[in-house]
C-alpha cells in the first residue's frame, strides 16, 4: 500500500550515530504509523552499520506488527549495496519508495517528533488543485548572507511584496514557482535536500535522479533540476517550521584530509551554472552574480582545504592540479559583471592573493589554519 512518507536514509560507517537517527524517525507524531515508511540503504558499510540496520529494521517491524495490521507493510526497511557513494543509495531508496512524498535524512542527524507532519501540514494550504500539488515543501532557507527585494522578473504573484531579510522565515507561508526558489532559496546557500519533502510521482516521472559518481555538490544539482522542471508553477511550499538538527559531524566528508573528488565542488557549481543559462530569460541577472560567487568561494574552499595538508606531505601532481582547476574556475566566475563586487571583503582578499601567487596563498592560508 501506499505510504504518506517514504524517509530515505543513507547509511555508511555510520554504526555511531544510526540508532538515534532511526528512533527520532519512529518517534514521529501527527502522523500514522501506517503511513510512514523508513528506509535504510546501507552502501558497502564494514563497520557494523550493515548488521544494526538489519537489528533495527526486524526491532522496529516487531513492535509495529503487534500494533495493528501486518498487511500495512513494513516500517523499516533495510537494503544492503556495495560502495557507491550517497548517491546512488538515494537513487535505490527513491527505487524503493512506497510513499506519496519522501525525504532525506543523514544517518548522522536526527529529526524532532514533529519533523513530518509540520511539513505535511503545508499540503493543503490555500486550497491547491491538483496541478498546483507541492512538489518540494522545505523549511525557510538558512544562512541567508544579504538582506534585499525579490527580482522583479520572480515576483510573487497574489502576495504584497516581499522583503528577504536575514532571518530564516522570510519565505515562510508562501506558494512560490521553481525560478522563485532558485532565486531566493538555492542561491541562497539552501543547497542540502534534507529537511524537505519532495513528491516521489514528479521525481519518477521525470526521471530525476542524483548524480552518481559526484562525492559533494549532489543535492545542489538534484534540486536544480527539479526546480528547473517547475518553472514557473507555484508548486513549492516554504515553511517556517523546523525539526531537523544536522550534527557537524567531525568525522564527515568535509572534515578529512585532501582528497581529489573534493574537486566535485568546483565541477557542480559550473553544472549549475549550465543548467540555470537553460532558463536565463526567467531568472535575473544578479542570480549569476550569485552562482559565480560561489563558484568563487567553493573553488578557494577546496585549495584552503588543500592548504592544510603539510605541505611536504603533499602529493605534487595534486596540488598542480588544484591550482589549475581553482585558478580556472575563478577567472571564469570574474567574467560575470558584479562577481568581485560581490564578494566579502575577507573572500576579496583571499581572490587577489591566490590570483598573484596560488603556492604563496596556500602556504599563508595553511600557517593562519595551523595557528588557530
């Protein structure tokens, strides 16, 4: 039977953290037991994490069994692959849904009890037909760095005018197109697909998947392309409400020493920008503004992230290779018209040394980091 909501959870070498991330899941409330489904897609893991979400899947299903009708499915699921990254787990978990909507949860955070159904609640806002159903509904966008006025070309049809202000609920209540999220949201640093919750039928049927292959930047392509596929439809729905805590895990991907797919950063935001001139007469100019300023700071992210590697330990070939790839992807995001501009005055700093001396900005960034 169908399920309300699928919650898809990659899992890898997350033994630690896995079992409170699945018991906030089970604990939600406002909706159904029946109604909700876990999935669990263990990629390749070795460190136990494979044996606790089988554990978890049969614990789980036993109490739900003896609550109700065992023909409403499981509760939890548990499926095992090898190693291929967290995207292609969510690719199968999106395989093996059964809900009408599903989200993504990290096996190393957790929800509150209310997560679901403060989302659900927004589906039938204002009465929406069924042309106009939530494809994504999310939490207001995070880390908004500048206040200002929503693009004319975006305006939001049906509302008073909107000012965007630091705060995470300027968007809160209200039904805006695709482009308007790209915009005002996306671009605005939302670039994670948790804390949302997406409509499995636009996903499927259009074929939209994550990029496998990519180590960081997914989320930022998928949701890209399935706000692009919006366009102007007002089929998302922004909530202010919130329930997703996200652990800054030391041990994550972001948090290891220099490896070559960081490069994926770079390789994304240039995808982004490719796909967004697809749909240039529909987003403003100062959209690209914004994607080449993070073109900017992810490509100085990855040579600052190389730049706290020892440098006697570092690989030659590699660190050629970063220069050339982040050297490149900067003077192309410089091409836009405002970009530097639009900088932080830190991240001015930052261009215009690594642009006169890349080794000499890699050898002040890593002294300032050794120092701290």
């Amino acid at each position: 039977m169908e399920k309300k909501v699928s919650i898809i959870i990659p899992v890898y070498q997350a033994a630690k953290y896995l079992e409170r991330c699945v018991e906030s899941c089970l604990g939600q409330k406002g909706i159904n037991a029946d109604e909700l489904e876990i999935i669990l897609v263990d990629d390749g893991s070795t460190d136990g994490s494979s044996e606790l979400a089988d554990e978890l899947e049969r614990s789980a299903n036993c109490v739900f069994e003896g609550k109700g009708d065992k023909s409403s499915g499981y509760i939890v699921k548990a499926i095992h692959t090898g190693n291929h990254g967290v995207s292609h787990a969510r690719n199968l978990g999106i395989e093996k849904a059964n809900g009408k909507y599903i989200c993504f949860v990290d096996a190393d955070d957790y929800v509150s009890e209310s997560f679901v159904a403060n989302l659900l609640a927004a589906e039938d806002r204002d009465n929406a037909t069924d042309e106009e159903s939530t494809v994504i509904k999310t939490n207001s966008p995070e880390n908004v760095e500048k206040p200002g006025e929503i693009s004319q070309n975006c305006a939001l049809d049906g509302y008073e005018p909107v000012i965007i202000d630091s705060t995470d609920t300027y968007l809160s209540g209200l039904n805006i197109s695709g482009y308007q999220y790209i915009e005002n949201s996306i671009l605005n640093r939302n670039t994670h697909v948790w804390g949302k919750l997406f409509l499995l039928s636009a996903i499927r049927d259009n074929h939209i998947t994550f990029k496998e292959g990519l180590t960081i930047g997914e989320d930022l392509l998928f949701l890209l392309d399935l706000a692009l596929l919006q366009g102007k439809k007002k089929t998302v729905k922004c909530t202010g409400t919130n329930g997703y805590v996200y652990v800054d895990n030391p041990e994550g991907a972001m948090k290891k020493a220099f490896k070559e797919s960081y490069l994926d950063e770079v390789v994304c935001w240039r995808e982004a920008e490719e796909k967004l001139l697809g749909a240039r007469e529909y987003i403003s100019e100062y959209s690209f503004v914004s994607v080449a300023v993070s073109q900017i700071m992810t490509a100085l992210l990855v040579a600052g992230k190389l730049a706290r590697t020892d440098e006697a330990e570092r690989d030659k070939d590699i660190e050629t290779l970063v220069i050339s790839k982040v050297r490149e992807q900067v003077s192309h995001a410089l091409k836009v018209r405002g970009a530097f501009a639009a900088l932080e005055f830190g991240y001015k700093i930052k261009v215009t040394i690594f642009r006169f001396n890349p080794k000499f900005y890699l050898r002040l960034y890593g002294n300032y980091k050794s120092q701290r």
